[in-house]
C-alpha cells in the first residue's frame, strides 16, 4: 500500500519546485545563458524535482512489493510497465533521469542552451507524473 503522506509530500515538493522555475525563467535562452542566479535557481529546482521523482518512483514500487530497480531511469520504465504511469510518460522520465546525473556529477560540462529548453519544455512531464500517481493513489 502506497504511503500516502509520504506521496503528498514528494508531489508538494516537486510542484514547488516547478513553480520556482517558471518564476524565473526567461523565455530567451540567451538572456538564461547570462544569468548566473536565474541559472542556478533554476537547476537547482530541476534537480530536486527530478530526485523528488525519483524518490517517488522508487518508494511507490518498494510500497507495492515490487523490486526496485537499481538505476533511476528503469524506476521509470518499471512504472510504465505496471502501468502505474503511460509508458510515453515514462520513457521521458527515463531520458530526464540522466539529467539528474549530470547535475549532480557534471555541474561544470552543462549545455546551459539544452537546460533552458528542457526547462521550458519538460516542467508539464514531473507535474503530470505527480499528477498520475496522485490519481492512483486514491
């Protein structure tokens, strides 16, 4: 059975952190790219939305009884699998998974360019992944 304020608390998380993005982030790249603090602003709420992801993923399938995987990308795809999630959603969360790496390992070697646009594009996957595991928790 599903934790389910354990779940709140993750989605609470990752919808703020989306919020704090689209309060920052400009529809230019270029003005993103010469911003230091709006980049790192919204990075960091990248990360955490996508670790909070994760978290979610990874403690949904463990409060099922199912094995967790072992790398965050197959997380997601397990979920599709299950059909907990649509699978085109987890493929995308599976491809976002290795952003997350690269941030925590990778800060310095960032395409600042590629950040703006995942951010401008992939802030409606994190909250409609929230969104679908809300809807099957109830």
């Amino acid at each position: 059975m599903v934790d389910k304020p354990l779940l709140a608390t993750k989605i609470a998380a990752v919808r703020d952190a989306v919020a704090r993005i689209r309060a920052v982030l400009p529809a230019d790249a270029e003005a993103f790219v010469s911003d230091r603090t709006i980049r790192e602003v919204v990075i960091l709420n990248l990360f955490v939305a996508l670790q909070e992801c994760v978290s979610l993923a990874a403690h949904w399938l463990a409060d099922e009884g199912a094995t967790v995987p072992s790398s965050y990308a197959e997380l997601f795809r397990r979920l599709g699998e299950q059909e907990v999630v649509s699978s085109e959603l987890a493929t995308r969360l599976a491809a976002a998974s290795g952003l997350r790496n690269l941030v925590a390992h990778q800060y310095g070697v960032l395409d600042w360019r590629r950040i703006h646009a995942l951010a401008s594009e992939g802030l409606a996957d994190l909250l409609d992944f929230c969104d679908q595991l809300a809807t099957r928790a109830r």
